[in-house]
C-alpha cells in the first residue's frame, strides 16, 4: 500500500532566537546589485548614520549554484536538519483535518492543519532528519484520531489503538531548526509576534508643555515638545492598538545636554534625538520624570504592548560628568600622527579605528576595553531595565563599541533581569551598512537577538519602491537572505523608514525625488523640502511595502508617520511632528491599510513563526507562502502600475484577507500596486 506521504522542495523556517553559530561566508548568497553609495556621520543627526553605506556590495561571497540557481544549502548538525514532507489524506466531506505527532514539540497538541482542494487534503511539515515520527489524523477538530489509512506501518499507541509510523528518512534539500536561546516559561512573549512602532518622543505628541523648552537653534533642529505624557496619551487612547502594534521603541530616555551643537551641514542643532546624553542616571527634562516614563510602561503592559528604550553605549556629551571625573575611561582623541581621531576625519569608521573614533570633537567615545569602564556601562543599562520595567533595547551604534560590552550586557540580563520577569529580553541592534557578515557578527544567544536588517530595506526600496531591477531579484535576495542571520535564528527588525534616511514616500513617487535607495537626502533638507504626493500611486507603493514586511519573516518596524506617508527629506526634515489630522486621500488609506495589516498579521501565526517559500517571480511580480503554526498563507505581489496575473498559487479557492475577494488559484489576477494575502476559506 502506497504511503501518503512524499518528498517536497524544503519550507525555509525562521525560528526563535538560535545559538547555532553564524553561517561561513562561503555559505551565504550574493546581494542584486545596487547603486553604491557613501554615508558619513553627521553628529547632528542622533546616533543612526555610523560610518558609510555599502549599497548593498558586500564581501565577495559563494552565490546560487551557477547552473540551477538554487541558493547554497545550510550546514547545521544532523539534529538540527528538517525535511519537509507532504501528508495526504482524501476529502470524503470532512470540515478539517490535521496531522497530530512527534514531528515538533508542540506536534501532539497544536499539529498541523490540512487544506482541502476538493479531492485531497495536505499539509507540508518540516520532520527531523533520520528520525522517525509516530502520528495521527485528526478528524473535524473532535476527539476523533485515527492511523493514516494509506499507511501501513503502525506501532501501539499505549491506549488500545495505533499510532502511524514515518521511518527515518533524509532528504539531498533541507532547512537548519535553530536552538531556541528564549526564556522557555508558559506565557513569555514571542518576539517574533513583535511589530514595533519607533516613537520619535520629542516630535510625537506633546502631552505636558510644562516640559517644553528651546535652546534657540532653528525650529526643525530645536526641540517641539513632545513627551512621554504625551505618548502615555496615544497608548490610553487605543492608537497603537488600532494600529496592530505590539512593541513601542522609544528614543534615549537619559538626560542631555542643553548645549547646541555644530552639525556638518553648518546648521547648529540640539540634543532633542536623545544622542548626546549628560547625566546617565537622570531622565530627559524635556520628556518627564522617571514616574512619567514608568507610568509610560505600566499603561503600555495594560494595553498588551511591550516597551523598548534606546540605549546609547557609544559616547556620551563632552559636558558630561562620568567624561569629567574619569577620563582615563575614553579613547583620547588622537590618532597618533598628530591628529584627532574623528570617524571619518583622523581616523576610519571601520576596524579598530571604528571602535576608538570620536563621532564629533564634542562626543567622547567609552573605552570599553577598560574593565571599569564597561561594568560602569553595563550597571547603568542594568538599572534603567530595573527602572522602568522596559522590555528591550535598541542599541545605537553596535560596531563602534567592544564586543565584550554586548557579551556582559546579555550575561548580566541573562542572570538579573529574566529570571525575575520571566520573559526574555530582546535586544537589537543598529549597524547601518549593507555588509551584511558585519551585521551578522553581533548576533547571537551571547550577543544581540537581532539587528534592523538595512540590506533588505535597501533592496525593497530599489526593486518596489523605485521600480528599479525586477522582483526576481528581490526574490533572490530573500533566498538568501532569510535564514542568513545566526543561520535563521535571529529575530531581525525589518522596515522601509527610519530617522537616518529620508521619508519613504519620497522613493515611491512617480519620479522619486532621489535616484539612490542610500541617499541621506540632506540635500532637501533645509531648502526644497518635498511636499506631501498627489494621487494614490505613492502611497499604494508604500503599502505594498508594508504589506511584504508583514508577511515575511522578521519583526516588521514602523517609523512614526510612516503610516500616513509623512514627507521629510533628510535630517532634521524625516523628523516633522507627527501630523494627526488634515489626511490626504492617500493617506486615510494607507493608515486603512495598515490597521488590516496588523490585523491580518495577528490573525495568522504562520505570518509570525512560519516558514518562508519561494512561489515564483518575473519582472513586476513575486509569490510566496509562509506555512507553520497549522496554517498556511500564500501572497501575491504586484509593483506594476497595471494588473498583473501571478502563478504558482494551489489550485483552489483561496480567500484574499485584504479584500475579502474569494480567488481562484493557481494563477491570481493581482490589481495594479498592490497584493493578495490568501488563505484557504
């Protein structure tokens, strides 16, 4: 008798924050080629920018096999190895079906969930390798299990019946399972269920003018009095929720110098970005008291969302005491020919010179290869946790300080902070480069969980945003680019807009204001600033966007007023106050439009925890599926400014979670800039 079940091409997994070891470069995948481009610091900017940009050009790397195009495979332990399998049972009318077994840990109790086509129904599950798998079928969700009929190897089940039997198999294609470093605890947060909104404090909402005070720069470079009152208020008001967000990410809290500063744009600017911290023990005067902020934490934990602070480890104001009473504590500003050691000016962004550079004469950088130094460091990053009750860090700058800062800080969380809540704490990191080995390097169990994941960024914006390349090399580019990072274990934060590059919109225009996904937009970012686009079109690109982040793997970022497209050239332009009123058409729908992202993307597990798969590709298309957690979901992209038909759907009824619309597949009529996000009715 014939086994129902048979070999198929390997689901991709992308799993809870792994220790397996980062992959070798020889095991990486080559990037599309993008346009280069070169980004120095800019003090006034806040953190962000650290050194250049790579475009995307990264160091020479083994890239899909030069015959088929496959990426490279994996390498992991045998133990970690899956093959992914195809379970079949015949529809006879039944309302579900799921396969129930040792396949997963949570196999037993959660299994998979088939789909039906009208004749068979199916489900592909990951299985370990050269391991066998005992399960069962599930019957219209009842206390119904049976053997797999079409199976013939059975073994007792110790309750009177049999349970089916997978022998031990191994397969040419498999996926590496990552180790899972997480606080393992009934009820702690999944991060990788995380969509995080970067709350910008000084320029989101002002909730106590009491607060309010100017150091007399230019108003786009002073402080506009946002709070933490304020945003207190956005989270009371049901915003966030509405939103679909999870996870608040929250500029330095510690308090900052009231002196200006010269950026190297001319324009003198002020501390409003949270980036040139004074007293590291005090809160910012101009966002509130800690009770405010903790009050901040308290109403977000109500309202279900968790709380990142940015952390800045890097350097502090030159008129900051810890510089004044132990400057032994420092990397002196001199790069030993008789010059300062400023990145990029006296001394490299990059190397050992990137990790004793001064980013500016007046932000001293920590020596962090002085003991005292770092455990001063890493006490105080300790206390603001104890503080506050935050969840995370995003961490400003990763490859300008030590390693061994990273190490300490994630032992000390590991031993002080999980155990007492219970839940593990998430750091990520920042490290504005298209090299993705040096991004890769400070992730891990010991080190971060993830880092914002700028080449993906960089490539959406070139192949959807600018309409530059094809889709199939986006769709190479997630091939290789999904499981890269701790070999697929890490939790990266995706996005398409952040405070260091200009606002979003402004590449998804018609004629996008500029020609380089990389461009810093200072250019506009005193005089010819751009205005809010006309029409529908950019705003619909910028959707489509949003909705690839939402539905791939990674915990997708949203960049304050991105959700209405904001316009804002580059600093301090990309940071406007945030407009609550007066929307364009094009607005009202993209914040639509997000609020059902969010909605869809909690609705469906697989969107979070599953695995990825490649569909199919062409010049203005791309089709994937994300399948786990029981369910599968398959999108449909389209950056045409017409419809366009996408294959390689099943061949089935299919319902589109953004419309409503029930399709039939395997090939999808997909309107004009924008997607289906499809699910079995």
């Amino acid at each position: 008798m014939a086994r129902s079940l048979r070999i198929v091409l390997p689901v991709l997994s992308t799993l809870l924050v792994g220790c397996t070891d980062p992959p070798l470069e020889s095991e990486t995948t080559a990037t599309a080629t993008m346009p280069p481009s070169t980004m120095p610091y800019d003090p006034s900017m806040g953190g962000g920018v650290t050194g250049y940009a790579t475009g995307g050009q990264e160091e020479p790397t083994t890239g899909p096999d030069p015959t088929t195009g496959e990426p490279p495979p994996p390498m992991c332990d045998d133990a970690l190895k899956r093959c992914a399998y195809e379970f079949t049972y015949p529809d006879m009318g039944e309302t579900s079906v799921e396969v129930m077994g040792s396949f997963a840990p949570d196999g037993w109790t959660k299994g998979a969930a088939m789909t039906s086509d009208g004749n068979t129904w199916r489900v592909t599950v990951p299985v370990p390798w050269d391991t066998a798998v005992q399960y069962k079928l599930r019957i219209d969700g009842s206390m119904t299990w049976i053997p797999d009929p079409n199976n013939p190897d059975q073994v007792d089940d110790g309750f009177g019946g049999f349970n089916s039997v997978l022998q031990p198999m191994t397969c040419e294609e498999f996926t590496c399972e990552a180790a899972s470093c997480a606080v393992e605890q009934d009820g702690a947060f999944d991060w990788r269920d995380a969509i995080i909104y970067f709350v910008f404090v000084d320029r989101f909402n002002n909730g106590d003018p009491g607060n309010d005070a100017l150091t007399g720069v230019e108003t786009a470079a002073d402080w506009q009095g946002g709070d933490w009152a304020g945003v207190t208020a956005k989270i009371e008001d049901g915003y966030f929720n509405e939103l679909g967000v999870n996870t608040l990410w929250l500029t330095v809290p510690m308090n900052n110098t009231s002196d200006d500063g010269l950026g190297t744009d001319g324009h003198m600017y002020s501390a409003y970005h949270g980036y040139w911290p004074t007293d590291l023990t005090q809160t910012e005067e101009h966002f509130g008291t800690l009770a405010e902020l903790q009050a901040l934490v308290t109403a977000a934990h109500a309202a279900d969302i968790k709380v990142i602070l940015d952390y800045a480890m890097n350097h502090v104001h030159v008129s900051a005491p810890v510089y004044v009473d132990n400057p032994d504590w420092f990397n002196p500003n001199d790069n030993g020919n008789g010059g300062d050691c400023v990145c990029g000016a006296g001394c490299s962004w990059d190397g050992a010179d990137g990790e004793r550079c001064w980013f500016t004469d007046y932000l001293p950088d920590f020596d962090f290869s002085n003991q005292a130094a770092r455990d001063y460091s890493v006490n105080n990053a300790i206390q603001w946790i104890k503080d506050t009750g935050a969840d995370g860090f995003r961490l400003d700058a990763v490859k300008h300080i030590k390693m061994e800062w990273l190490t300490d800080l994630r032992a000390r969380v590991k031993a002080d902070i999980e155990p007492m809540s219970g839940q593990h704490f998430y750091m990520v990191g920042e490290t504005f480069t298209g090299d993705k080995p040096t991004i890769n390097k400070y992730v891990g169990c010991d080190k971060l969980d993830g880092q914002f994941d700028f080449p993906l960024r960089m490539q959406m914006a070139y192949n959807v945003l600018m309409r530059q390349g094809t889709m199939t090399e986006l769709a190479d580019f997630f091939d290789g680019n999904n499981n890269y990072y701790n070999g697929g274990a890490a939790v990266m934060s995706t996005f398409i807009g952040n405070h260091d590059i200009p606002r979003a919109i402004h590449l998804a225009e018609d004629t996008p204001v500029w020609n380089n996904q990389w461009a810093d937009g200072k250019d506009k970012a005193w005089n010819g600033k751009p205005g809010l686009p006309g029409g529908a079109a950019a705003f619909e690109r910028l959707g489509l966007s949003f909705t690839m982040l939402y539905t791939t793997p990674g915990a997708p970022l949203v960049y304050y007023g991105d959700e209405v497209g904001m316009p804002g050239a580059g600093d301090p332009d990309n940071r406007r106050f945030m407009q609550w009123t007066n929307y364009s058409g094009g607005q009202t729908w993209l914040l639509g439009h997000i609020q059902d992202l969010g909605a869809i993307r909690a609705a469906h597990p697989a969107l979070r925890r599953g695995a990825y798969t490649r569909l199919g590709a062409d010049a203005d298309t791309m089709a994937y599926s994300m399948a786990g957690e029981g369910e599968t979901v398959w999108v449909a992209l389209n950056r045409s400014d017409a419809g366009k038909s996408v294959g390689g759907l099943p061949a089935m009824a299919l319902k589109d979670e953004l419309s409503g619309e029930t399709v039939d597949g395997p090939t999808v009529m997909v309107p004009a800039r924008s997607a289906r996000v499809l699910v079995a009715p």
